[in-house]
C-alpha cells in the first residue's frame, strides 16, 4: 500500500508540473501569428538547407532516435543538425546521419539541481541559446513529450517547427506530430520515432535502430582484444554504467553472476562507467582471458560491433549494443522495459515482477531501489546461458580472419 500512495503522489507532483508548464506556453503561444499546426503539411525537402533535431537528453536517447535521422537524410540533401550534448559528434556522423552538431545543454537534463538558476549551468545554457540564434532552421524537429522542448524550440530560429502540441505550446508549432501524450506510453520510444519519421518523410521504416560500425573502426578495436589476450571464443561484455544511479547493480552482484561462464565464452570485457574515477570492481572467471575498457563513443561502438553478448544495466550502452547488433541481457529496474527497454528481437529483460511503484522516473521513494538489488544473481546468469545457445561465430572472427 506504501509503494502505491509513494508511486501516485510522484506521478501526480510530475503530471502537475509537466500540466503547468503546457498550459503557459498554449497561454503564451495565443499571441504566435501561426495558424493551427497541421497534421499532414506538405514539405519542399529539395529546398531545405538546414534541418535540425533536437536531442539533447542520454545516449539511450539519442539513439532510438536513429530512424528518424535516417529517414530525414533519404528525403533531403539538406545539411542535417543535431541540438544537444558534445559527445553527438561521436556518434552519428561515421553513418552519415549528422552533419553538425550544436551544443545546447538544459539544465534540467540533469539528474538533480535541475532549477537552481543561480548556478554555472544556466548562465552556461543562455550562451549557448544565445550563439544558437545565429543560425535559422529550414525544419526544427523536438521528438520529446515536454513542453519545456516546445517552449525552447520557440527560442530558436526555425521556418518550420515540428512538435507535439499536445504538450503544451500548439501555436507555436506548424507541424503536429500528432500523438497524445497519455497514449503516447503504450508504444516504445523508438516507435515514437518511427511514427514521427513517416508523419513527417512519408517513409515507413522498421523502428529498431542499426548502427553499421565502419569495417576500419572495428578492425582497429579487434586488434586492441587480440592484443590483450583474445584467442578464440564469444567475446561477453559487462556494461555496469548508468546516467542514474538509482539504475546501478552492484559490481559484486555483476561478479558472482558471471562467476561460471560457458565454455563457449572466450573472452570478458568490462565497460569502465565515464561518470567513475575508479575502474569497476568487477571480476570474472581466471582461466578467461579479460579486460577492462575505456575509450570514445567512436571506438565504443567498434566494440559493441564485435561483442556477442552485452549484459547491461538499462543505459545508453545498452541501447547503442543493440543498434550495433549485441544480443543484450538487460538487467532493468525504475523504467518499463516496454516504453525503454532493448528494442531488438535477440534481447531478454531481467526485471524485478510486480513492483507497484514503477515507472518511477528516477526518483524511489526507498532507501534503496528495490528493483535493482532485488534482482537475483542466478537470474543473470541464466539469461547468459540461454544467449549463447543461440549464437555461433563469433563476430570478431569475422574481422581477424
């Protein structure tokens, strides 16, 4: 009953602040000269110069993203632009999805603090708006259910704005992509972005995200494993990292779940968080040659391309593995794994059945989240068992030999 009253009064105190928020900006967005967004606007993509797509919260989300990017640059030569956090040019211009990134930064996609507005941050994020100013938008794309996006689009420069209206902020947009938001969390993000991509292009594409990893970047990262030790075998990769720590499973819970590998696994690499100073304490079985991995999000994805198996906690990790082709194991707690859970067809979910207090967006309402630790070591380890049942080559000897 606890977990109950604990789960409404969060879901109630954010409908409250995300229904404040839209009604400003539809109060505000009365006085916009635009007429009502359409549904079905035809766009001029051959005289488009400049697209821009607003993603500026986690890796996660930027790459359920990915079909949407795709589908813009089969409609249009223009230059395509993404809005948000620095490390986008890691990530999406090896595949020709991004031409430029602009770094734009809110304060409230941080995990706390997020309205201090005396603090760094949002000096830091008026600058960067600011600087933003001086370049106009043919097409602004926000994908998110916030009206805090539509409220920021209108402060960037833009022809045409696309959006959902629904949130909050109508007459600002010219393009509604037309879902609304208390039907929108009965389909996953990346279908979200799929449905926008067709409302938008006309192009229906399959909702999984793909990453093709360019053959150089993977030859280059299988020579590192090599270097370290690998000889034969699936290569298992440990990615324990997550934005949040409520999304955390302890390093020993990781050890004693991989304690006792297949025969079939030939090598182990752990995944050192970028948010740690310490590399994770994390170990696997001796007789298994091993390492422990730090690089960029270029050399990253080289590594997701040639990993079997990816056990990871519900990260931006997890998503890109399953963009590069992993068969994901993810161990998942404070999200529904329906909304953002692996979205490929060779992934498995261990979760914690049934927890009355989820989604709780981050913000348990235990000491402890209860739907991390309770997830039981064995439980891991089974799923690994059954992911390679279901593999044979290793991919990486598709890179060596």
């Amino acid at each position: 009953m606890t977990n109950c009253i604990g789960r409404q009064m969060l879901s109630k105190d954010r409908a409250r602040r995300y229904d404040l928020a839209g009604r400003l900006a539809d109060v505000l967005s009365l006085f916009s000269l635009k007429n009502k967004p359409s549904h079905d606007l035809h766009l001029d993509w051959s005289a488009m110069r400049r697209v821009g797509v607003i993603c500026q919260w986690g890796l996660g989300d930027a790459v359920l993203v990915t079909q949407l990017l795709r589908a813009l640059r089969r409609m249009t030569t223009a230059n395509l632009e993404l809005i948000g956090k620095p490390w986008l040019r890691e990530l999406f211009p090896m595949h020709g999805l991004c031409d430029q990134v602009h770094e734009v930064v809110p304060p409230w996609t941080q995990t706390q603090h997020k309205y201090r507005l005396w603090q760094p941050i949002w000096m830091r994020y008026a600058r960067q708006l600011t600087r933003l100013r001086s370049t106009s938008f043919d097409l602004l794309i926000s994908l998110r259910y916030d009206p805090r996006e539509i409220i920021q689009m209108k402060m960037m420069r833009a022809e045409l704005r696309a959006g959902y209206g629904a949130c909050g902020g109508q007459g600002w947009l010219d393009i509604d992509l037309g879902i609304n938001p208390s039907l929108a969390r009965l389909t996953h993000v990346a279908q979200d972005a799929s449905f926008a991509a067709a409302t938008l292009t006309g192009l229906h594409l399959d909702a999984r995200p793909v990453l093709d990893v360019p053959r150089n970047i993977s030859r280059s990262v299988a020579s590192w494993l090599v270097a370290r030790g690998y000889q034969r075998g699936l290569v298992l990769t440990v990615a324990p990292g997550a934005g949040h720590p409520i999304r955390r499973w302890p390093d020993q819970r990781f050890t004693a779940a991989i304690k006792d590998l297949p025969d079939s696994i030939g090598f182990v690499v752990v995944i050192k968080p970028l948010e740690d100073n310490l590399a994770p304490d994390i170990l696997w079985p001796r007789h298994i040659p091993g390492t422990i991995w730090q690089g960029s999000l270029e050399e990253l994805q080289g590594l997701l391309s040639l990993s079997d198996i990816l056990v990871s906690v519900d990260s931006g990790v997890m998503h890109l593995g399953a963009a590069c082709g992993c068969r994901i194991i993810g161990i998942c707690g404070p999200q529904l794994a329906q909304w953002f859970g692996p979205y490929s067809p060779s992934s498995e979910v261990v979760i914690v059945e049934p927890m009355s207090c989820r989604p709780c967006f981050d913000n348990c309402i235990f000491d402890q989240p209860k739907c991390m630790i309770n997830i039981n070591e064995s439980v891991v380890r089974s799923a690994v068992y059954r992911a390679v049942t279901q593999l044979r080559e290793p991919r990486i000897t598709r890179i060596i030999n």
